[in-house]
C-alpha cells in the first residue's frame, strides 16, 4: 500500500507566520497613528497661517488686532458651515481661539477636540497647539507623547 506524501502548512509553520505578522504589526500600527495625527497638526498650521494674514490685514486697517473671527477679512468656516465669529471657532478636529495679548501681539490656541460622538486618540489625548504673535513661535502643550508630534 502507498501512502501519499500530503502537501500543506504544519501547524508549527503555521503559528510562526502568525508570531511574525503579530511582531510586525506591533510596530507598524503606533507608527501609523503616528503618521495619521502628525497629518492632522498640518491642518491647524495652515488656519495659523490664514488667521495670521487676515490680523497682519486688519492690523493695518485699524491699528491692532482683534481677537473675533468676524472683524476679519478672510471668513473661516466651523465645522457646521456657519461662518465663525467671537473668539472661538471649531474647525475640524480643533476649537481655535484668539487671544489679544496687550496692543502688540496675539495668540491662537488650537485644542485638539473629538468630533461629534467621536472620541480622542488614546495615544495623545486633548492637547493644545499655541502660535504666538510677535515671534511668530508654535508650541504644544497638555495630552501626552506629543514630543513625537513636533
């Protein structure tokens, strides 16, 4: 009688396949969240950049700055599709609001929100994002391993 030589994986082969795809997607998976909140940060230093041209504009109309939405030239949409106004706007994944500091200077200050029904990143929690005028410098406070992010 002959026996047939049975073609297949042992489960031995089988188990270290699976230990390998396991190890791999213990790095690959934070490294993609990584990626996917770095991403959203460009979307905060892009309203930095509209919010900073329209207070440069509005600067040299009236002499200052202001700190409402609505007094400024370009008009930003929250994330309702109404447009903003006051000092607090949320725009995406972030509630912006500007502050005056003194005659000479303001701040916007984009925190990190979840969006409807959503909830944060465990990974980063709420953080702010802070671009400070004069000096036109970009800070990160609060939420947790947001070194990584900058």
């Amino acid at each position: 009688m002959k026996i047939k030589n049975k073609a297949g994986f042992t489960l031995v082969e089988l188990l270290v396949v699976v230990l390998i795809i396991g190890v791999l997607a213990s790095v690959a998976i934070p490294q993609y969240f990584k990626v996917v909140e770095r991403s959203r940060i460009s979307a905060p230093n892009s309203i930095f950049g509209g919010i900073g041209s329209a207070q440069e504009s509005y600067q040299a109309r009236m002499g200052g700055y202001t700190a409402d939405f609505a007094t400024l030239d370009q008009t930003f949409t929250a994330s309702d599709g109404t447009p903003c106004a006051g000092a607090t706007c949320i725009m995406g994944d972030f509630t912006f609001t500007i502050a005056l500091v003194g005659q000479t200077g303001y701040t916007i200050a984009a925190l990190r929100t979840a969006r409807a029904g959503g909830v944060l990143p465990q990974r980063y929690g709420g953080y702010t994002i802070t671009y400070t005028v004069p000096g036109n410098t970009i800070s990160f406070s609060g939420g947790s391993n947001t070194a990584e992010l900058q």
